[in-house]
C-alpha cells in the first residue's frame, strides 16, 4: 500500500465531516476507544490503545477486534468518496493476521485501490507500536458497497 489516496476526488466536498459524524454512531469502535487519526479522500486511519480487555488469552489484541477496526478503517475510506446520500456496508474482507497483535498503541488504516459507483475495493493495514517502533500486524482486502435509500441505514 504504498500509493497515496489523494488522487481520489469526493463525491462530496463535506466527507470529512460526513465520516466523522458517521464514526461518532458507531458504538462499536467507542466500546474499543478507538479514535480518527485521519481522514482524506480515499484514506482513513484510526488508532487504539492496547487495552487488557481487548486481549484474548495469550495477552494479544484478539484477531477479531483486529478485523473489527480494519474493517471500519476500509469503510471509511470507501465513504470518503461516495455520494452524500450514499451509506456503506461490507461485503466481502480477507485478513491476514501476520503477527501477534501486542504493543501499546495501534492504528489501521483503509485505502481505496478502486472506487466504483456500488462496489469499491479497499486495502488496510494495522499496525502495532511500541516506544519508536512500528510493527505490521495484519493486512485486509475489503469489498465495499454504496447503499442507497434503505430503511435502517442511514449515511
């Protein structure tokens, strides 16, 4: 993932804040602690810190909070470039789990390789930190979907 997302254009000129009013209803990633880092058209990042309860029984972040936070890291950065009546939902995502997760802060961030207009294509990466170093942790491939006008979804 070493491209940059700022070729993107947005859908709409007010994602940022679109993706951060979004990311404020989602009390999955507040139950985590887990806040933006950044936000940019096709690029989001957020980060948490390691927190025991998160942990599975070896002491590192359990795998699916790792997928949890990759998979909204994707989403984001999918919403970031789709229409302002447009929400979004996964579809489909592949994560390698590459190394344990432990450390004392982490930050996963999606990148859209290819927006479409009803399917776009993410990439994610979470790492680990420790003091000054930095450690990959997981990769993900995710497949987003625009929805529109669906009863219970809102954007």
């Amino acid at each position: 993932m070493t491209e940059s997302a700022n070729h993107f254009e947005p859908k709409d000129i007010n994602f940022e804040t679109r993706v951060a009013d979004s990311f404020e209803r989602q009390n999955a990633m507040k139950t985590l602690g887990a806040t933006l880092t950044c936000v940019a058209a096709g690029e989001v990042s957020i980060g948490f810190d390691f927190d025991p309860k998160l942990t599975q029984q070896h002491g590192f972040i359990h795998g699916g909070i790792v997928a949890t936070v990759l998979d909204s890291a994707c989403g984001y950065a999918a919403f970031s470039l789709m229409p302002p009546n447009a929400a979004v939902l996964t579809i489909e995502f592949k994560i390698n789990l590459l190394s344990p997760a432990q450390g004392e802060w982490f930050e996963a961030t999606g990148r859209v390789k290819k927006a479409g207009r009803t399917v776009t294509v993410t990439e994610g990466e979470l790492y680990a930190r420790q003091g000054q170093s930095k450690k990959l942790i997981a990769s993900m491939v995710a497949t987003m979907m625009s929805v529109y006008d669906r009863d219970g979804i809102s954007h």
